[in-house]
C-alpha cells in the first residue's frame, strides 16, 4: 500500500503518518523501485493501534512504550486484540442508540437518560410530592451520569426505595425548609436517616467522601440551612462508616 492508501485504511491522515515517521512512533518502510513507500499489512495494524491509543487519551511518549510492549507479538493476536476493540465499541453505541431511542420515543420529560439500574431503583420507590425525594432522585441522577453510581449500591438502595417508612423522613426533611440551623429537630432526623441507608452502600463510599469532585458543595448549596445541617451531618456519618 502507499501512504495515501494506508492513510485511508486507518482513518488517519498522511501528514499524521510522516508525523509519526519523524518521532519514531512508526518505523519507515521500504521504498519501491519509483521512491513510494510500501506499507504492509502490520504497518496497518500498527498504525490502527496507534489511533486506537491516542483517542484514549494516550501521549505519543505512552503509545510509544505500549507498542515497544507489544514488541513480537504475532500478527494474528494484534489483529484479534484489535477486533475485540471494535466489538467493545459497537457493543457501547449499539448501548448509547437504545438509551437515545427511549429518549426520542418519549414526550418532553417523559423520559430521562438513566442507566438500566438506577432506572429499575427509581421504579422502586413510591410516588411522593416532597421536594425533598425529587432532589435526591435529581442527586442519583447526577451521579449515574458521572458514572459515580453502580449496579451494587442500586441494589443495596432497593428495599429503602421501596420502603414508604422513607417518606416520612422525607416530609420531616421537607418541614425543616424554614426551620435556622440550629433546630432540635436536625440530630434525631440525621440519626434515623443514617440508621435507614442498609450497611452494603456504606462500603461504596470513597474514604474522603469524593464520590465527584465538588458535588458535596453542590449538594448543601441546594438546602436550606436547617436541611443543609441535616444533610451534612449524613454524609459525614456516611463517609466515618465508609471508612469502617
């Protein structure tokens, strides 16, 4: 193949190819008889695997050392490792189209991009008009999106979604909208809040309480200062018992 040929192959460009023929990343081929370079097979694969890397992030100096790893491996093996690439990635839009035609088959918030899981949690949890259950229901939400979630703690959460013992604590969240942050109401509400959330979640939670960067500041900016306090002194609660 010629370099306009191989370019077209591997969805690169030919300046990306000479680029990585003067850094070193790829090694130059032989030239026929008329000064054309004359790549391969492997060149293609190689040049395949370069691109693969630097979409995901990878400097050149790291597709460096991760090819040099890959040092005599056998053709056959590069080619399947490569295929195996292309079916996570067909598997992962085939994923994003299903959840994209759910969103088009719905009216105007009918529907919401959720994962399986926490779609099947929310559908636990009984119908309510607190303020309160719609913010953390927008807080998992959030979450799930950033990826912070996962299928264990969804199902850890499933009997206290679908427990209506919760809503009453979400009402007496709901009451401390007007209350100062000093209300005698916050401790024993903090208290039974933590004592409702099963043991399997706590163990989800990261040491420092850094589910997302800067969500627990986005979090109590939403409350109002009595159901901050409350709020707050959960998620403390929540991160001293991760730790445990």
């Amino acid at each position: 193949m010629r370099i306009g040929e191989i370019a077209a192959v591997v969805g690169l460009t030919t300046r990306a190819i000479r680029h990585y023929h003067h850094v070193g990343l790829l090694p130059e081929p032989e030239r026929r008889p008329n000064g054309y370079r004359a790549y391969s097979l492997r060149d293609a694969v190689l040049l395949a695997r370069v691109r693969r890397l630097t979409e995901l992030g990878l400097s050149l100096d790291e597709v460096r050392d991760v090819l040099a790893d890959d040092a005599g491996r056998e053709l056959a093996d590069v080619l399947t490792e490569l295929d195996a690439d292309l079916a996570r990635q067909e598997a992962e839009i085939r994923e994003r189209r299903r959840r994209l035609a759910v969103l088009l088959a719905a009216g105007p918030g009918e529907a919401e991009p959720l994962s399986p899981a926490l779609a099947e949690l929310l559908a636990k949890a009984p119908p309510t008009d607190s303020p309160t259950a719609a913010k953390d229901r927008e807080h998992l939400i959030l979450l799930d999106a950033a990826g912070a979630g996962g299928q264990e703690v969804y199902a850890a959460l499933g009997p206290l979604a679908a427990d209506p013992a919760v809503l009453a604590l979400y009402e007496r969240l709901d009451e401390l909208a007007d209350a100062p942050a000093d209300d005698p109401r916050i401790p024993p509400l903090a208290a039974e809040l933590v004592a409702a959330v099963p043991d399997e979640v706590f163990g989800a939670i990261p040491a420092d309480g850094a589910v997302v960067a800067g969500f627990k500041e986005a979090l109590l900016a939403e409350y109002a200062p009595a159901q901050a306090e409350v709020v707050r002194r959960v998620m403390e609660a929540f991160i001293e018992r991760g730790r445990g």
